[in-house]
C-alpha cells in the first residue's frame, strides 16, 4: 500500500480575516504538511483595514503551494482577479492550469434539504 495524502481544505475568506497572526501561521503549517490544498471561494473576503493583508497572505499561500496539488474555487475570473489583487498573485496563478467552469449549472437549490 502506498501512503494517504494530507488534505488541507478552507475557506479562504476565513483564512484571509484570522485576526491574529499566529492563527494564519498556523494555517499556514497545516498548508505545508498537506500534499494536497483547497482554498474555496477566492474573492470573497473583506480586506477589513484596506491594508493589503489579504494580498500578502494569498502570495504566502500560493509561493508555498507551489509545488502541491492546489485547487481554488472562485466567482472571478482573471481580470477580475488581476483588479482585485495585484500583478504578482495574477502570476502566480497564471504559471497554474485554469479550469474555467463558467456557465456551468448549478446544482446546490436542486439539492433537497431535509
């Protein structure tokens, strides 16, 4: 038998707003033990004191991803992401395969809720 992955899974608006430092760092180690990382729903936090935070943190995340299995799911696409953040996260992503689903159906109000 072979070895299981380490999966790491988050939302990235949770992930983005940790207030304390030491609680992103400890994400962050969790990310690097991981072979394989989920980061969902990039674009949808708040960057709180406009201070580029987010920005920052998401460069850390991608520069140590780099070498894993990373998906992302997210509502933007490139443009918009190259608006929302800088020219050095748009590169990062661009050096990555880009599985765009737009127009795809959504299926979760066809989930029944019980």
């Amino acid at each position: 038998g072979g070895t299981v992955p380490g999966v790491w899974r988050g939302a990235w608006a949770a992930l983005s707003s940790q207030d304390k430092n030491l609680e992103f760092e400890d994400s962050i180690r969790d990310m690097r033990e991981a072979h394989v990382v989920f980061l969902e729903d990039l674009g949808a936090e708040v960057d709180r004191f406009k201070q580029g935070e987010t920005t920052s943190r998401l460069c850390r995340v991608l520069d140590m991803c780099e070498k894993k299995w990373l998906f992302i799911t997210t509502n933007l696409d490139k443009p918009l992401i190259a608006a929302k953040y800088d020219h050095r996260v748009l590169s990062r992503i661009n050096m990555a395969h880009w599985c765009d689903l737009a127009g795809m159906p959504d299926y979760r109000s066809k989930i029944p809720t019980t």
